[in-house]
C-alpha cells in the first residue's frame, strides 16, 4: 500500500475516534467494545447500546475505508487491516483488542 494510502488511514481513525470520543471511549473503557485486527469496532459485552454504537461505527469506517482504498487505487481490505494494526497499537492498556486467535484480551 502506497504510503499517502497509509496516513490518510491513521488519520481518518484518528478524527473517526476524536469525533466519537466520548460516546466510543466510554465504551472501550467499561469493556463493552474494543478494537479488531480488521479495522472494525467488535463487541465484546453485548448490550443493545454497544451493538448500536459498534454498527454506527463500522458502517462509517467502512464508508471511509472505502473512499481512502478508491482514491490510492488499492482495496478496502487492505486500508481496513492497516487502521486496524494503528488502532490496536493506539489502545490504550486495559481497553480490550481481539487477539490472532479471535479470542478479546486487555491490551
């Protein structure tokens, strides 16, 4: 992947969390959601509210994974899984990540 293709990723998940700092932050922080290896907000603790914020969530990254992958001619996919690895690496100790083996872990 093109390296503009990469910090246009960081970047957008960086203003992505800003925006929803509080409504996303106090989720991460009480455990019911944390972030995937695929780019994607997962639930960790199913509550109607954090299925709700996690759908909100993914549809928009999902939006904008979309346009950032279209711009640098390469695939969603490939823009998903680099916002992922930076938003696993950004995470702060004690929020929740999925681990290789799928199972959640507090970072």
């Amino acid at each position: 992947m093109k390296t503009a293709a990469r910090w246009m990723a960081v970047g957008l998940l960086v203003c992505s969390s800003l925006a929803m700092a509080l409504d996303v932050g106090g989720a991460k922080a009480q455990g019911l959601v944390g972030e995937q290896p695929d780019g994607y907000l997962g639930v960790v603790k199913a509550t109607p509210e954090a299925v709700a914020l996690a759908a909100d969530i993914n549809a928009k990254r999902r939006e904008a994974y979309d346009a950032i992958a279209k711009k640098n001619g390469t695939t969603l996919d490939q823009v998903a899984i680099l916002a992922g690895q930076k938003a696993i690496e950004k995470t702060p100790p004690g929020s929740y990540v999925k681990a290789p083996n799928g199972q959640w872990v507090k970072k």
